[in-house]
C-alpha cells in the first residue's frame, strides 16, 4: 500500500487530498498511466502528465523514480516562483 496525496488542481480534479492505493506500478510514470484508470476525476488530472510534478517521499522525482518501497507519492501542479 502506497499513501498518494493530491495538492491544488490535481486534488481539485481528483475530488480528494489523499488515498491510499495497492499497486503494481514500478515507477512514477507507471502509477501515473494506472491512476488515469481510477475514474473520470483521475483521467482528467492526469490527461497530461507533463502538467504534473510528483514526489517520493518528499524527495522531487521524474517519470522513471522507482516507487518500490515508497510509503508516499504526491502529486502537485510546477511550482512558479515570484
């Protein structure tokens, strides 16, 4: 199980903060294409996973970081600065 937490427009899209998922996905980019299945809400804010910035255990990580052994993958919009 895999603790996946959702911040600004994702969570919008997706209609919650958090969930907690069993999956078989070997990488971000993986879990990404599985959520995409989950429902409309998930299919919409993942529609372009290049709009997407994601973190493993609160480290930045890309498509191809390995979420094995992972306990958290979240999921945010590119941070702007200013």
């Amino acid at each position: 199980m895999i603790e996946l937490r959702y911040f600004a427009w994702v969570r919008e899209r997706v209609g919650t903060g958090h969930e907690t998922v069993e999956t078989e996905a070997a990488t971000v980019g993986a879990l990404i294409e599985e959520l995409k299945g989950r429902g409309e809400g998930h299919a919409f804010a993942f529609s372009d996973p290049g709009a997407i910035r994601a973190a493993v255990d609160q480290e930045l990580a890309g498509p191809d970081t390995p979420i094995a052994g992972a306990r958290e993958v979240a999921f945010f919009p590119p941070m702007t600065g200013g």
